[in-house]
C-alpha cells in the first residue's frame, strides 16, 4: 500500500493535482464544446446550449469519477 508519511509531500501533491484537473477540465470543456451540437436541434441557443453542455460535462465528471472509483460528494467542498 502507498503510503505518504510527510505532510509537505501531500501538499505537494495536492498543488500538482489542482493543476493537472484544470487542464482535464479545460479538455473535457473543449471535448463537450466540440460534441454538443448532435444532441441539441440547429435553432437552440444561448441558455439552452449552456445547460446541455454543462449537463454533459458533469455526465464525463461523474463517469471519471466511476471509473477511479470515486465516491463523491457536492457537498464537500476543500
């Protein structure tokens, strides 16, 4: 079992964690961008191209978070 026994090393851990899930998010946000349109008719727009994307975007978050098996929470807020 990994084990981390130095608080400095978990924090820096959790630096580069923050930073590596920008990037993810930022990746997902374009990947979703890119595949919307498919599911939405040609006269949608504005607001109801903001909900289906974000619909779609936590729809990739929570099979992310599936597939690491991760429990989560919208609760919990670090």
């Amino acid at each position: 079992m990994f084990k981390i026994n130095d608080m400095a090393t978990i924090k820096q851990m959790d630096i580069v964690a923050k930073e590596i899930s920008k990037d993810i998010i930022e990746e997902i946000y374009k990947q979703c961008d890119w595949q919307i349109g498919q599911f939405l008719p040609e006269s949608s727009e504005g607001t109801e191209i903001n909900e289906a994307h974000s619909y779609l975007m936590r729809l990739v978050g929570r099979h992310i978070a599936n597939k690491l098996d991760v429990t989560t929470n919208k609760y919990y807020d670090e």
